[in-house]
C-alpha cells in the first residue's frame, strides 16, 4: 500500500461528507485498476481479509463515495461527437441544471463560477443530433440565456484515478 501524507480525507464543499481512510482509498484504487479484481486479491494488496474489503467496499457503495461500472468508449457505441457546453442562465440555475441532468446525452452537469452558469458534456451520434440537444432542447429550456459549444476533436487523456490522489 503506497504511503499518504495524510490519512484522513475530508471531502470539500462545506457539507456533511463520508471520511476515508488510508486503507479505504488504498481499495479504491484496486478497483480503479481492475473493477473485477476479487477482494481476497484486494484484502492481500491492503492488508485486509476478504471480508473486510467486501464491507468497506459496501460502506462505500452505500455512502455514494464510489461506483463500479463499465466504461466504455463512446466511438465504439456510435457516439462520434462529444462536446462541452458553457452555459450562461438568468435566475435560478436549479430547474435548468435539473433538466439538463435528465437529458441522456448529458454526461456531466456542473455549476461553476466564472464566464458560464453551468458547464455540460454531451455525447452524440453525430453533427446532426449535436446541434438538436444544443438548439432543440438546451437553448429552448426557460432561463436559458446564451451557450457556447467546445466540440472535442481528439480526447488525449481520460482517466478515472483522480479521486484517491
């Protein structure tokens, strides 16, 4: 198990969050490598019996902390076009973020500070079916003030680590 600075992580945003340990972010990233690795291979890498890991893995799932799922390649399932949407809103950024969430093509739906309200990533068949989300569905949403369409040409990196560094 690799040594942490700290090993405690509190998670940020003010509110009320699960604390992970060292041992709990060193099982997350076995399962970051391998989502099938069997705990008992885990329990061996952490220190930990089978049954050990198998709870904390529970604990996790249950706190939302982690998912386990298949990633896949949008390319290889039909979907050519990816693109990030800044979004600028009037009034309340709830009920446009709510209905963005509840669109299948938006991957990602964050509120942030700056130039956008909100930022969205959207996965497409293709050109075609972009353009119908942003200007059909995304444009049409009541509060709704202006886009601005970042459209991926070549994704370099894409990675999934970043929650146990």
């Amino acid at each position: 198990m690799a040594s942490r600075s700290t090993d405690i992580r509190n998670g940020s945003g003010g509110g009320s969050s699960p604390t992970i340990d060292a041992v709990s972010l060193a099982i997350i990233e076995q399962l970051q490598e391998d989502g099938r690795r069997p705990y008992a291979a885990i329990g061996k890498a952490v220190g930990l019996s089978e049954a050990a890991v198998r709870q904390r893995v529970q604990k996790l799932l249950d706190q939302g902390v982690m998912q386990i799922v298949a990633v896949t390649d949008p390319l290889t399932v039909g979907l050519r076009r990816q693109a990030m949407v800044g979004i600028r809103v009037e009034g309340d950024l709830d009920p446009v973020a709510d209905a963005l969430t509840a669109m299948a093509e938006c991957e990602y739906v964050v509120m942030t500070a700056g130039s956008f309200d909100l930022m969205v990533e959207i996965v497409c068949e293709d050109d075609d079916h972009l353009l119908e989300v942003i200007n059909k569905r995304i444009r049409a949403l009541p509060g709704v003030r202006s886009t601005e369409s970042f459209v991926y040409l070549k994704l370099k990196k894409q990675t999934y680590m970043w929650g146990t560094r």
